[in-house]
C-alpha cells in the first residue's frame, strides 16, 4: 500500500477514488514515563520515552487507515494528514493520541 501526503502520486494515473479513509491510536504513557519526561523537560533534551510511543502510535494509525483502503480496494492513500494530540486523564496522567486519515485511491502506472 503506498501512503503520501501528497495529493497525487507522479508518474500515476488515479483511476478510481474511494473515499476518506482513517486510523486512529489511543496509547496511555504510564507514570514512569511522565514523570521522566518531566525530569527531560525541566533540565532539557529530547525525552526518548516519549519518542517511541509517538512513534508507536503514528506506525498503528497509519497501518490501520491503510487496511480500511485495502478493504476498499485502493492501492495508495494520498493527501495523507496525521494530527497528534495529548489527553490529560485523572491527576497528571495522559494518553496520546494520533489520527491518521487521506484518500483512497487506486492507481495505475
């Protein structure tokens, strides 16, 4: 399945369009995790930690907006947007979540 932000694929011919597809990943950072993020925050750097759940969390987005466009019978997703956000929960908690959604289509070079 090819995914790109772009809206077309050069060198492609889209020959059929079938709709907006998503994904969505809800991932809980536990209480370690945030309270180190806090630590990197407040004496600087980049938090590791946090890294890979966003990572973790794009790569289950992605993988579920291109399955929904293979159900359809597309080939690619083009116009591709994520969008991330963080969600507090309870006392100092949070989840982060990451949206993934684009157009199938079906193409032909």
């Amino acid at each position: 399945m090819l995914l790109s932000t772009t809206p077309r694929i050069e060198g492609a011919e889209t020959v059929e369009y079938f709709g907006i597809v998503t994904g969505e990943a809800i991932l809980g950072a536990n209480l370690f995790k945030d309270l180190f993020a806090s630590i990197t925050d407040i004496v600087g750097g980049r938090s590791a930690a946090y890294e890979k759940e966003l990572q973790s969390a794009r790569d289950i987005a992605m993988d579920e907006m291109a399955m929904k466009a293979e159900e359809l019978g597309a080939n690619a997703v083009i116009a591709v947007d994520l969008d991330y956000e963080t969600i507090q929960v309870g006392r100092g908690g949070s989840m982060l979540m990451v949206s993934a959604a684009g157009t199938a289509v079906r193409i032909s070079w």
